[in-house]
C-alpha cells in the first residue's frame, strides 16, 4: 500500500521561487519557428511575455525578483508586471507546468 | 497561451478521442498591459506538420479489456517492426516536426526493447509518453525508462474496487501492481497520469476512482468515457451508461476539479453517444496526429482501417513525410473539401471537421456523411436511441474479451 501523499494547492505570491517540473519542457520549436511547452498530452504555445517569464523561471528567482527584471528590461513599472506574473504563475501552477 | 495539441493520446488503453481541453484555455495574464506583449494572432502552425504520433509498439499484452481499441484484426507479433526499424521512424517523427510521441499497444513494456526506443526517441528530442496497464513493469525496468529519458508515464486503471477490475481485464492481481508502480513512481520522481476508461461496468465506482489517483500521487487524471469503436463497439451493449449516469460523471468531475485544483489537472471525455455536436476526432483527420500499428501500417487514427477504400502505406516501403504529406488514406479526409451536406456549409466545419469518419461509415456505411454523433445528422436520433436502448437492458450481455487471434468471447 503506497502512502498517501500529502497534497495541497501550491499558491503564487511574490516570493514563491517558480520552476519548471522535470518533465515539463520549454523548448524552441525550430521547424516551426516559436516557443513551446511539452506537457504529459498537452502542448502549450506560449506568447512572448510568457516565454519571457518562464525563462527566468528556475527555482531560485522569487516571481518579484522575475518582475525587477522585466521592469528594467521593459522600462516599466514593476507593481503591474509583478501583478501580472502572480496570475500567470497561478495558472500555469494550476495547469501543472510549474512548481512553486 | 493556447493549447495546440489533440490533448489526449489515442492510446489503447484510454479508448479516447480527443478531449473537451481541446480548446484554447484562457491566456495567461489577462488585464491592461503596460508592457509589451505578444499579438496573439499566430495561427497555430499545425496545418501540414503532425504534432502527436501514437506508436502501437505491439499488440501483445496481458489484459483482455472489453473495450480496447486495438482492432479486431491485429497484427501477429511476428510482424512486428523491429528495433531498428522504430529508431528509424522515430527519427524521421522527429524531422517531420513531431513534438509528442506516445508510446503504446497492447503493452508497450511487452516490448523487451523498449529502453532502446525511448533512449532514441528521446534523443531526438521528443516528449516520450508510455501509455500502459502497469502489470509487467518492474522497478528496475521503471528506472531504466526513466534513465532513457522517458518524460510521463500514463497508467490506466480497470476499476479500483479490485474483483470488478479482475473481472474487466480478466487479468488477476492487477489493481495491486499498479498500485506498486505508483509507488515507485512517487520514489522516483516521475510525474504520473491515471488513465479511467469509464463505463456501464465501472461508472458508479468514479469518486472512489477519482481518490484512488489523488492518494497514487497522480498530478493527471483522465475520466475518459469509453469511444465505441472496434471491441468497445463490439460491446456496446454490456458498455454503454444511460445518459442520466453520464451526465452524474459530469458532475462528479466538475466538483473533484474545484476541490483539486493546483493538485491534480482532469481531462475529461465524454461520450459522443450523447452530446449534440461531434468531437474533432483526432483534431482533424490528417491535421495533428497519426498512428502506427506495430507492422508499420500508418493510419490517420485508430479505427481508420474500418473504413473501406483506404490505402495504408508502410513505414517499411516509404518515409514517414512521403505518407504524411501524400499518403492516400491521409490526403483521402484531410481539410473539407470531401464534405457534403450539411458540413459542408456548416460553420462548423474547421472545428469539428465534421466528426468521426469510422462512427460515420458504421451508421450510415459511408465516411463522408456527416457524423450520427452530430444533432444536424438525419441519423442522429437513430444513433442516440441505440445508446438510450442498450443502457436501459436490464442485464447487460457478458463482455466478449479482447483477445489476440480470435474474436470468441
Ligand atoms: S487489453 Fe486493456 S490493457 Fe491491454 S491494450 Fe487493450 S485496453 Fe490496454
Ligand atoms: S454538420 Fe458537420 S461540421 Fe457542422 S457541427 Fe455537424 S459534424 Fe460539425
């Protein structure tokens, strides 16, 4: 009998260090010519910002160290793109393609 | 963001086709932006590129589900293409722009080669998915796997009340190695989908199914109602739910979604016996995806070949681009113009591609007639009274097993 695992909705705040599971891939699609994510049955097609954020996305980066960045990149205020990236990484939290 | 795929694997044991995530889930961070982002109006580039092959490795295996959708003429194992004739398809997937490669069967780990075919279609940079009943594997063998690079592994399961599994698999002792191979999983890491072909004989049992994945550690669960096709058509009538048990697992899921969220991701496929619009059966005929049958016979999907007039090339005479892109069988359904009334003028038509072709020849013995599935179809009530007759018998008829060389019961 397998234990049971303990198991509870991972939540996005700005400290949660998201990262992709090992066995969901970014990748570039070269033949294509865009970015996609591999997920078990599912492949995702992320749009630029979202590629953009899931770069950064390795499990040692807050999401708010995420956000600083792309507010120096993007010249733009970080209280809306940290905002933004707080739902993003929710919903792909939700969807299974990243841990938090 | 937008989800491309076909999302279910056509895979033996899931008896799917196509799931209702097919749709484009809501883009990520909507609201007002300040920055700059993305136009979203990139047609996905799906049209002439497959993004999914299911790789039927072999036919053997164990179990004897009623409802498997391996046809009812399978191939001899000896026919089956050899190790380095995988690699060699595998490779050309690959170039021909293939993301997604699901391996299965019958019993995919059947296949004492099996460690070889993930280590190369791994390295040729495809998503490897192994589609299986779990019972042959052995944790040395799952850690092999995982070593070859094998990314998901997609468990189905007969019923979680032990005795009614026994007796829909006809294969003894199976729920408990299964519910090993979830724990090995768990120890080594490896992210696990729980596949539920659900039917007349194991639809009750949903809630305990739906816990029995959460406590295996499932980060997927497909409720897949079964798809009536080769021995699932042939059972029908020992398989099919009435309508008010369908529309209950509709209910069941919804709420086992609220209640997991963030914790376990459902697909969900219902059956089309009862829905008022078809599925796009494998997204499209010849749009996404296709399906290799262990000889090498390449099918635009599953039950392709009970469709009178196809000709299926071989991987073993011809590339896998030559018959993708040219292939008879494929060019024969892809797109719309094959259509008649009333898809041809229905705006539906690039969204459903107007059905099933094989539910279509079964009904109506001619694929280009719109899908009974379909409420528009001069078939459709036919179609729903059959199912509506056969879930209200009484006693169902005892299941004719699935079995290699030979369709007695
Ligand atoms: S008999 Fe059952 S376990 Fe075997 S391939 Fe068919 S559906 Fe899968
Ligand atoms: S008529 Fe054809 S295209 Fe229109 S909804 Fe029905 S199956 Fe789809």
């Amino acid at each position: 009998m397998t234990t049971p695992t303990p198991r509870t909705r991972a939540i996005a705040v700005a400290e949660a260090k998201p990262a992709l599971p090992r066995h969901i891939k970014l990748r570039h699609d070269a033949g294509r010519g865009r970015w996609i994510i591999l997920a078990p049955e599912r492949v995702f097609e992320p749009d630029d910002t979202a590629v953009e954020v899931l770069k950064l996305c390795d499990g040692e980066r807050t999401v708010h160290d995420i956000a600083a960045q792309l507010a120096k990149d993007y010249n733009a205020p970080i209280m809306e793109i940290e905002g933004d990236i707080v739902q993003m990484v929710q919903d792909l939290a939700d969807k299974g393609v990243l841990r938090l | 963001m937008n989800e491309i795929e076909p999302v279910v694997a056509e895979g033996a044991h899931s008896s799917s086709s196509g799931a209702e995530g097919a749709q484009t889930s809501p883009r990520i961070a909507e609201g007002a932006q300040a920055w700059p982002r993305a136009d979203h109006s990139t047609e996905p580039a799906c049209g002439r590129a497959p993004m999914g092959l299911l790789a039927e490795l072999t036919y053997r295996c164990p179990l004897q589900c009623p409802y498997c959708s391996n046809p009812l003429e399978m191939d001899k194992p000896s026919t089956e293409l050899s190790t380095a004739e995988w690699q060699r398809v595998f490779k050309e997937a690959a170039e021909l722009g293939i993301l997604q490669l699901h391996l299965s069967g019958g019993e995919p780990t059947a296949r004492k080669d099996l460690e070889e075919l993930v280590k190369t279609a791994s390295q040729s940079g495809m998503y490897t998915n192994l589609i299986t009943a779990g019972v042959l594997l052995t944790k040395d063998r799952l850690k092999a796997l995982q070593d070859a690079g094998l990314d998901h592994l997609q468990l189905s399961i007969q019923d979680v009340d032990e005795a009614n599994a026994e007796k829909i698999s006809a294969y003894k002792g199976g729920l408990a190695k299964k519910r090993e191979l979830c724990g090995w999983m768990h120890a080594l890491g490896m992210p696990l989908t729980v596949n539920a072909p659900i039917h007349r004989a194991n639809i009750e049992n949903l809630p305990a199914i739906v816990e029995f994945a959460v406590a295996m550690g499932a980060n997927r669960l497909e409720v897949a109602h079964v798809q009536y096709y080769a021995w699932a058509l042939k059972n029908r009538a020992a398989l099919m739910p009435t309508r008010e048990q369908m529309m209950k697992t509709v209910e069941i899921v919804d709420a086992a979604k609220e209640k997991y969220k963030g914790i376990m991701v459902f697909d969900f496929v219902v059956p089309d016996y009862y829905a008022s619009r078809p599925k796009p059966c494998m997204g499209g005929w010849g749009r996404g995806s296709m399906n290799i049958t262990p000889s090498g016979r390449v099918l635009p999907c599953h039950a392709a070949e009970s469709i009178p007039g196809l000709e299926f090339d071989n991987v073993r005479n011809k590339s896998l681009s030559d018959i993708w892109l040219t292939g008879q069988a494929f060019e024969k359904y892809r797109g719309t113009s094959w259509m008649k009334e009333p898809c041809r003028s229905c705006d539906r038509r690039e969204i459903d591609w107007g059905g099933c072709r094989c539910q279509a020849m079964m009904m109506t013995g001619d694929p280009t007639n719109v899908d009974p599935a379909c409420g528009l179809s001069p078939r459709h009530a036919e179609f729903v009274a059959l199912a509506t007759a056969e879930s209200h018998v009484t006693t169902p008829p005892p299941f004719v097993y699935r079995r290699l060389g030979g369709t007695v019961g």
